[in-house]
C-alpha cells in the first residue's frame, strides 16, 4: 500500500509499462490511477464516511464508464470472436470490480465497512493487474487487427 507510516499516501506514478499501446485505454487507465490517488489521499487523511462515499461512488462510475468503452472495443475489432475466452474473462474481471466496489459502499453505508486500507489495496492490485495481464492482450489484438 502506498501509505507511509506517517500516513501519508505516496501517489502511484503513470509509467510507460503500463501502456496498452491503445490511447484511448490508456487515457482511460491514467484517469482511473488519478481517482486511485485521490481515493489514498482520502483514506490518508481519515476524512470519513461521506467522503468515502464520493470517491467510491466517482470510481466506480467512471470505471462503468471505461469498461463500457472497452467492451464498444472488444465487439468493434471481433475479440469474441477471434478470443472467445479472454473476451468472456475480460468482461468477467469488469462485473467482479463493479461487485467489489458496490459491496465496499454498502457495507460503508450499514455501519460495517470494510476497512478503507482494504479498498484502496483491491483497487491497487486489480487495475494494475488488470491492465498488465489482460488490458494489453486486448490492446495486442486491436492493434493487431486495425
């Protein structure tokens, strides 16, 4: 986690590696480690419940967003079709995100949050996972077949 011992949240630096070669994703991804950044300045500074309810709530609408786009993506350059099962995988990995963050709010919302440090871990490790291991497979195949 990017969070020092004095509470202080590092913020996560865009790197080339993490390119998928497809601007608009990628564009798309820069945007989604800006809100990631946000949401660590936000737990850092302990500002409570309601704040962590808008930021939760910015992430996951622009991730819907986003997966839609690469979804539009997916049908326009036929990776259902020349990819079946990392299509179905890929589309798979969106409904779990979308899962987790929406359990994270409710739970936020009953009085029985999970831990802030929890989100703020899953999000880190399941965008940059997501977009090493089957972002850039996509990203491999529409430029492949532009």
């Amino acid at each position: 986690m990017n969070i020092n011992t004095d509470n202080r949240y590092i913020p996560i630096l865009w790197e080339a590696r993490f390119e998928t070669g497809i601007s608009e994703m990628d564009k798309h991804h820069k945007v989604l480690v800006s809100i990631l950044n946000e949401a660590g300045m936000v737990i850092a500074a302990n500002t409570g419940k309601e704040k962590l309810l808008d930021i939760s709530r910015h992430l996951l609408e622009y991730a819907h967003y986003h997966f839609d786009q690469e979804e539009q993506l997916m049908q326009q350059y036929d990776y259902y079709e020349y990819a079946a099962e990392e299509a179905e995988q890929h589309k798979k990995e969106h409904a779990y995100f979308s899962e987790w963050i929406v359990t994270f709010r409710e739970q936020l919302r009953s009085g029985d949050p999970i831990s802030p440090h929890v989100l703020l871990n899953f999000v880190h490790q399941w965008l940059f996972e997501h977009i090493m291991c089957i972002d850039k497979k996509l990203g491999a195949h529409i430029a492949k077949h532009k």
